[in-house]
C-alpha cells in the first residue's frame, strides 16, 4: 500500500475518537484553564470577568495550601513507600506460585480492581469507625476502655489507600517478572547463589523499571485521590482533590477550583512526563 | 529439588497476611450487610436478608442503580464504536502522528479525575447540559474509551493481518474480508473491551459527582453521598450486590476473553 | 510463450533497495525456488507478485497478462503464508471452500470440489475440525488445500515448510512435490533452506542482496557454482585461492607455497579461486595425490565422515562415504586426489 493510502486510512480511521476527545476533552480543560484565570466575589455575585493569575498566586503561596500539597505529596510518598514494601515481594510470591492457586490468587489480589473504589472504602469505614467493627471487638475484648480514633486519621486514610492501590503496584511488577527469562536465574543458582542472592541480585536489578512505573502509577493516583481521603480522612484532613472539590462545590468559587485542578494536572504530568524521560531511558540502555 | 524451588513458611505466612489484608475489607462489607441488627455488626448466629429487602423497597438507591445500569450500557456502547476503528487504524497503520494521537485517546488514565469533573462540568453548564444524561454518557465513554482501546487494540495484534492477505487472495475484496474475516476474529476484545468499560463506567465516582445532577444520580455517587451522612448496613447491602455483580462480570469476562488477559494483558 | 514473467522487477523502501532489477521467466509446470540468505529479497518479490507490495519499478506479467497494475483480490493465485494463515474460526471446510464462495461456485460443484483437496492432501477425516485442533503439519495441508481448490494459474509458497520439525519437514517435501506433479500447477517456492530447494525444484533462482546471483537446475548450481557465494550458500565446498602459474610441464594451482598440477583446459594465467566440493577428494597413500597432508578433526555422521585435513594450500574439508570400515585416524599423513572436474573456477563475489 503506498504511503499516501496508508496515512489517509490510519487518520479516517482515528478520527471520530480524536475528533470526540478533541472536543470533549481538549475543549474543556481549556475552559478551566481560562475559567481559572477569572476572579471571584461572592457578594458581587459569583465569577467576576477579571482575568489574572491571582488565584494560582494564591494557591501557590497561601499556608493553608501549602498544608494540603504537603500533606498530600507526604501521603503519596507513604503509600507508595509501603505498597513497594508489601507489593514487590507479593507479586515475587505469586510468581512462584504453581496453578491452580496461581490464577487464583492472582484473580483475588487483582480482581477488586474492578469494583468500585467507594466499595473499597466502605470496608475501612466499618472496621475503622468509633462504632466500626475494630472498635465494638475491642471494647469487647476489654482491651480498651473507650473506642479509638482510628478513623479521620493520616494512618487509617494511608492504609485505606495501600488497600486501594497495591494490586496495581504488583500488577506492575508481576508484568516485569514475566518478562524475565528463567534460565538467567537457573544460571546464578548453577554459579552458587542461594534463593536469597538469586532474589536480590539477579532478580530484583532485572525487575526495577516494574517497580518504578508501579510507585509512578501508585504516586500519581494517590496524589490525585479524592474518594477515599474524602471518606476516610473526614472534613479536617484536606488533600488537594478533596480541597479543589470544596471550592467549586462547596465556596462555588470555580475559579480558584479551577487553579487548583490545574495545578494537580500539572503536577501529574509533570510527573509522568518527566519519570518516564529520565528513569525509563536509563533502563533501557541497561537492559536493552 | 522440588522444595527448593516453592516458597518457604515466612513467605508463606507473608502470602496469607496480603491476602486477609486485601480481602478483609470485602469480605466485612459482605458479612455486615446479612446482619439483624439495627447497627453496624457482624452476623454472629442469625444471617437475616431484612437489609437487602429494605434495599429493594428502597427508592434512590434502585434508581441510581438502574441509571448506573444504563448509563454503563449506552457509555459502553459509544465508546466501543468510537474504539473500534481507532483501534483497526492505530494497530494496522504507521503514520505521522500515530504516537501522538495514541498517546492522546489513552490520556484519560492520567488525567485526575477531579480535573476531568471540573472541565466537563464547566462545559456542560457554559451549554446549559449540566446534568443531564446525555452529558453524563458524553463524559464516561470517554472516561473508559482507553479501557476499549486497549483491549480492542490487543485483539487487531493478533494473527488477524495474515489472515485477511489470505482471504484477499481468494477473492474477497475488502469489506467481504473485514465482514467475514477480521470481525470475528476480533469478536472476543471487542466484547471483552465492552465489558470491561462497563465495569469501569458503572464504577466511576469522582468525575461524576461533579456532572450528575439530582435526577440522574448513580449508584457509586448514591453510595457515597450516604457514606457521608453515616454508615449503616442498608449500605453494607448495596455495596455487597455490587461486589456480586462484579463477581458475575469476571465470569463472563473470563468466558468470552480470559479473565487473565484482561487483569493482566497479553505477554 | 512464457508462462509467468518478472520484468526487470525492483523494490526500493527509501534509501535502501530490497530487490535489484529481477529478471526471471518460468515455464508452465515448473516448480521454481527462490533461495536465499535473510534479506536477499525473496519474500519481497514473492509479495511483489502476490500483489500485496507495489514494485518501485518493472512489471509481473503472467501469461503475458501485466498483473502489477491489479489487486490482490482479483489475481486470483494460490498463496500458501509462512504462518499457513488458516482462518480460526471456520472448520477446514469452510477454510478450503472460502475461494470458490467469493467465486460464486454453486453447491454441488464446491462440495465436490472440497472433497478433491481434502483428498488430495490426506486430510478427509478431519473435514469437521477447526484449525486449533489440528497439527503443524496438518494445517500446512490445509493451506495448501486451500490455495490449489480454487485451482490458480501460478501457486505461491512461502516458506511453507519452515515451521515443521526436521523430520516432518522431509515428509512435506516429498508430498508436496508429488501433489504439484500431479496438479500440474506452475509453483514458486521461497525458502532459505538450500537443501530443501534442492530437493524439490526443477530449478533453483540463487539471490543475494536483491539481486540474482544464479538461476538453474538443481544439479547445475551444485556442480558448476560460478560464484564464490553460490558454491557456499549451496552444500558445503573448500575455496582454493592462489596464482595460476602456466610452467613447461602444464599449468600449476601455487599457494602458499604449495603447488598442484591443473587441467591443461584452464591456461589462464593470473589470481584464481577455485571451488572443490568435500565429497569430490578421495584419500590416497601420503605423498601420492594432488596435495599432502595431516588428518586433523574427524567427525563421524552416520552415513558419512567428515575429515578435516591440513595441507600446504590450508585446511581442506573432506567427506567420506561410510563403507562400513574406521576411516583414517586423527594425526595420519595422507595424500588427497580428485578428477578434474572436481576443480570449478569461481568468481569472486560482486
């Protein structure tokens, strides 16, 4: 097929859905971004027809936000932290699993990928809460005298997100540990390495960039998180999400929600962006 | 020589800790809902179906999942039609800007979706849609069109290409060859890519609490503006039809694909 | 007239050039090998004809019909993929008769029609059964099935036999000889298997980076390579490189120091090589013969030996018939001899 019939087929093929995207996804963070620039009066009636970078001024220089970003780049760093701690030597586990309980297993860890985050969550709440089940089990045990105040915590929102987001990070590394080639280990236990050396030597250094785009994912999504620290994190413990979510519906101040949203995309493609430059091409080149 | 190559006792012990940890949550949220009581409590001796009942006489909540139910088949639904010629051209074809644009229609997985609220909810109110179904099929067949595509791209990667040469040079002329040749081939990711962007639609929650408007609440966002309120069983109910429901969803995804290959992808 | 002819065929992708100008003409009934090492340009041009790569340049011209300028879908030849290509989700049946639906063919006659190919490849009992249930080997029957139902003017092989195991892959070449015998269909084969090419030919188009380096019977390109890279890509041969030297008692081979006595027929004087094929050099007592020398490695193969000997004019690979007795032991002095015509002049390659 010439080259001309081959552009003309790959571009009418992929334009309706790049046509939809364009508008329906282009269009509109364009208009926040522009709403983002407008000022805000609530007794002057709502959006003024100002434009500045007041609200990003503000954003980015007021305490209170600074509290939140702080915390909210402290929780992803703690979540990301511990789901590679749980996560990598997990999905090493499963890996050596033999079928049936393989697939089994690995449908368990990975199937509450698809329910629904606020289902998830619910969980935590009735364990965690001061009438939840952790609480009624240990006053009954007598353990405690009155319940604990697990829920609305940095601890519990940290925990709740481990939950939500580890199958990802051992999705990430059991993709890396498939693509090993077994004969490489089988060759460092013929030279003498025990199962130990063999897991931290020849195996782990082969799967990093697995462990790398898992925190990446796990970091960006946590970063971004709005259900669970909602829930879980109660109305004192603001992450940016939750904080973008209070201004626009809450204050209906829309343009300094709209500068928070644009903010928090910012840094996620900052991020992405960014990782997958640096970190990706030195792999590459190592492991070819 | 066996042994040597299984896993030891702590790993063991490790495995089995993960697993209470990732099941725990579930597994509470399904034992609370059969509970007689009044309050949150696990069934001891009686398992009473009283919250599942009032489930069912419960209005809002039968709403919302009727309208997550529709909202998931018609958002399925365009995004796959969408999906599937894009799918065809970006896996079959090498032109300028194939990166670009496949990097573009995938883009939807990193974006936050509290900044995918925001903007859609911005556009719909500036075209006086807000809230209204439509708006909501509009945004979660983009939402879960990466979901589609993947999964749709996946199966043009197969042995489809040398397949279609074939029937070419038996005399089928291109739409004969896509009709008879190529579409059942793909027939296995283009249900499993639908199936799979309705499990992501009926799931979604933040970027629809922004767009959906009183009349057209889903069920997630249903489940969660009662969470806010307080924590009931009725609730532990609800969310335990749904696990249920995905249950039965894996099932026929694993049918029609292999379940595998969805959760994990094709290596 | 002939039956299917490459017109000065080439394919360029941008800077690089795939196939040279091709020139190749094939008589009705043959049954044709396009051999070579990866990236000679033999799938390319097998495709060019296919109808599934535009030439850059030159024409196909099949019963003195231009084919370049119409699709694959309306050529109408028998293509047989690398990959066999079987459609997974209809049964052999439905495979084979795919063809003759997209002609129209009415019941009866594509009933029948089936039933011949199933025949014809050996494949009757397993009419019901869908591809994934099948064989390597089966399916490859199925694809040829399928190719020769529609009953073409020219059928297209490419690689068919590559991904069968060895012993598989003797049988299919025999059988697929002997079907094509008995179709009479003209065949083009590509492969990068010498021996196979061998085996089933009439003749045998040698290429090398895109261009022809060699076309001829079976027989011919073996005994007479005329280029140096033919004489290697096909069997096995020892290269001789030295100086003619035309002396008062005949004209000399000298290399390295060594000297042996040429046919009076090659009187050129100057640089030469020289192919001689292993199983041409007979062991003589040391001192007697052409050359002398020390019997290195020697590996036994069953029906043959492999000695591998070092002389004055380099290591010579010899090959023994096995009749039955220990060759030559490693470390003996032995002298080596061949007919005259063992010796072929070569040209060095382009």
């Amino acid at each position: 097929m010439s080259t001309a019939r081959t552009n003309a087929a790959g571009w009418s093929l992929t334009a309706p859905a790049t046509l939809y995207f364009g508008l329906l996804l282009a269009v509109p963070l364009v208009l926040t971004f522009v709403l983002s620039l407008h000022g805000f009066d609530a007794n002057l009636g709502g959006i003024l027809d100002s434009r500045s970078v007041r609200n990003y001024t503000a954003v980015l220089s007021d305490p209170y936000y600074y509290t939140i970003f702080l915390r909210t780049f402290a929780l992803s760093l703690l979540v990301t932290v511990l789901c590679v701690l749980i996560g990598v030597p997990e999905a090493y586990f499963l890996f050596r699993m033999r079928d049936p309980w393989r697939s089994l297993c690995l449908v368990m860890v990975l199937g509450p990928l698809l329910i629904s985050v606020v289902v998830r969550t619910l969980g935590w709440s009735i364990l965690l809460g001061r009438e939840g089940l952790i609480n009624t089990l240990l006053l009954k045990l007598g353990i405690v005298d009155h319940p604990l105040q697990m829920i609305f915590t940095f601890g519990a929102v940290t925990i709740a997100m481990v939950h939500v987001l580890v199958p990802l990070m051992v999705l990430s590394v059991w993709t890396s540990l498939t693509r090993l080639d077994p004969a490489v280990s089988q060759a460092a236990r013929s030279l003498g390495a025990g199962r130990f050396k063999v897991m931290w030597r020849v195996v782990l250094p082969q799967i990093t960039p697995g462990i790398l785009s898992g925190s990446l994912i796990v970091f960006a999504l946590t970063a971004s998180a709005f259900a669970t620290p909602a829930l879980i994190g109660g109305r004192r413990l603001k992450v940016v999400a939750t904080t973008a979510y209070d201004e626009f519906l809450g204050t209906l101040n829309w343009p300094l929600g709209a500068a928070i949203a644009m903010v928090l995309l910012l840094i996620n493609v900052v991020i992405i962006v960014g990782y997958n430059r640096a970190v990706e091409r030195r792999f590459t080149r190592r492991l070819g | 020589m066996k042994n040597n190559d299984r896993n030891g006792a702590a790993a063991l012990f490790f495995h089995l800790l993960f697993m209470g940890f990732i099941l725990a949550p579930l597994v509470v949220v399904c034992l609370v809902a059969f509970t007689p009581n009044d309050f949150l409590s696990i069934p001891t001796r009686h398992f009473s179906l009283r919250w599942f009942v009032s489930l069912w006489g419960d209005d809002d909540f039968t709403t919302a999942f009727k309208t997550s139910l529709l909202l998931g088949v018609c958002s399925a639904t365009l995004s796959s039609a969408l999906a599937l010629p894009a799918a065809m051209g970006l896996a079959r074809y090498r032109f300028p800007g194939r990166d670009t644009i496949n990097a573009f229609l995938l883009s939807p997985l990193m974006i936050p979706p509290v900044v995918l609220g925001i903007a859609f909810l911005r556009l719909f109110t500036l075209i006086n849609m807000g809230g209204s179904f439509a708006s909501l099929v509009a945004c979660h067949a983009l939402l879960i069109f990466p979901y589609a595509l993947r999964l749709i791209m996946a199966a043009f990667a197969g042995q489809a290409d040398e397949a279609e040469r074939a029937a070419r040079s038996l005399g089928a002329g291109r739409w004969t060859t896509f009709r008879r040749i190529t579409l059942p081939m793909i027939v296995p990711g283009l249900v499993g890519g639908w199936v799979l962007a309705f499990i992501n639609s009926f799931d979604e929650l933040t970027a629809t609490i922004f767009v959906a408007a009183p009349a057209t609440i889903t069920l997630p966002v249903r489940i969660y503006m009662s969470m806010a309120e307080t924590v009931d069983p009725m609730v532990a109910a609800v969310s335990t039809a749904i696990i249920a429901l995905t249950l039965v969803a894996m099932l026929v995804l694993d049918r029609i694909y292999g379940l595998n290959k969805v959760l994990v992808g094709n290596h | 007239m002939t039956y299917l002819r490459l017109e000065n065929l080439c394919k360029r992708f941008g800077e690089s050039t795939a196939v040279d100008s091709i020139d190749l003409s094939i008589a009705q009934g043959e049954f044709v090998s396009l051999l070579g090492p990866s990236g000679c340009g033999k799938t390319t041009t097998l495709q060019m004809i296919a109808g599934f790569v535009e030439p850059s340049y030159g024409r196909i011209l099949l019963e003195g019909r231009d084919l370049t300028p119409i699709p694959p879908e309306k050529r109408g030849l028998g293509i047989v993929f690398q990959s066999y290509a079987l459609f997974p989700h209809m049964t052999v049946t439905q495979n084979i008769a795919f063809g003759l639906d997209m002609r129209r063919v009415d019941s009866g006659e594509r009933e029948r029609r089936v039933r011949e190919a199933l025949e014809l490849v050996h494949l009757g009992p397993h009419a019901k059964r869908y591809p994934r249930e099948l064989s390597g080997g089966q399916r490859q029957r199925v694809a040829l099935a399928r190719a020769l139902v529609i009953a073409p003017p020219l059928l297209l092989l490419d690689e068919p036999l590559s991904n069968l195991d060895a012993k598989l892959r003797e049988e299919m070449q025999d059988e697929l000889r002997a079907i094509q015998r008995k179709v009479g269909t003209t065949t083009l084969m590509v492969t990068h298997d010498q021996a196979e090419a061998l085996a089933i030919s009439d003749r045998v188009v040698l290429l090398n980076r895109g261009g022809i380096v060699r076309i001829d019977t079976p027989h011919a390109v073996y005994e007479d390579p005329q280029q140096a890279f033919a004489a290697h890509f096909i069997g096995q041969t020892n290269l001789v490189t030295g100086q003619v030297e035309l002396r008062a008692e005949g004209p000399v081979l000298s290399a390295n120091g060594t000297c042996f006595a040429l046919p009076a027929a090659m009187a050129t004087a100057g640089a030469a090589i020289f192919s001689l094929r292993p199983e041409r050099i007979r062991l003589t007592a040391a001192g007697a013969g052409h050359v002398c020398g020390r019997v290195g490695q020697r590996t036994f193969h069953g029906d043959h030996w492999v000695l591998h000997v070092d002389t004055g004019l380099g290591p010579l690979r010899v090959l023994l018939a096995n009749d039955g007795r220990n060759a030559v032991a490693e470390g003996e002095a032995v002298g080596l001899d061949w007919a005259d015509d063992a010796l072929r002049p070569v040209r060095e390659d382009a």
